[in-house]
C-alpha cells in the first residue's frame, strides 16, 4: 500500500469518528437521547483514544519509511555521482 493511500485511509477513519462523536453530542445536548449515560460517554472516549493510537501509529510508520526512503535515494544519488565522475575519468583515456 502505497503512502498517499494510508494517509487516506488513516484521514478517512478520523472523519468518521469525528462524524460519530459529532452526532453522539448533538444528541446529548439536544436532548434526543434521553439519560445519556457515563458508560456510554465512556465508551465513545475509549473508542475515539483507541483511533487516535492507531492514526498515531501509522503517522509513525509512514515517518519512518520516509525517511528510509530519503536515505535510499540519498545513497543512490552518491553511488550515481561516483560512478559519474568515473566515466568522465575513464573518457579521455578511450582511443577515439
């Protein structure tokens, strides 16, 4: 799965849970649900935690493989450079 999609994916689960706390909310301040309970208010902080773990987590992995991407291409680039200046040493001594 590539980075853009997680990101995706890990934003469109936080709308959702936002979207729940939202409507979980307006219910208990505009009185719709009747008697709203400390267990159910719990419950929703334990879910809406245990989501922002998980989007903590994958942020963390998606850091990270950034920056092992980073230092692939910064590796690569040296090999490249290296083996440029190589060529161009070795070109005048071609017969030609």
């Amino acid at each position: 799965m590539s980075q853009p999609d997680t990101l995706q994916q890990a934003t469109e689960r936080l709308d959702v849970a936002v979207d729940q706390l939202e409507t979980f909310l307006r219910q208990v301040f505009d009185g719709a649900e009747d008697g709203v309970s400390v267990a159910a208010l719990k419950e929703q902080i334990r879910f809406l935690t245990e989501e922002r773990d998980r989007l903590l987590r994958d942020l963390d992995a998606e850091k990270s493989h950034v920056r092992r991407l980073k230092s692939a291409n910064e590796e690569v680039s040296g090999r490249l450079e290296a083996l440029m200046v190589t060529l161009k040493d070795l070109m005048p001594a071609v017969p030609g």
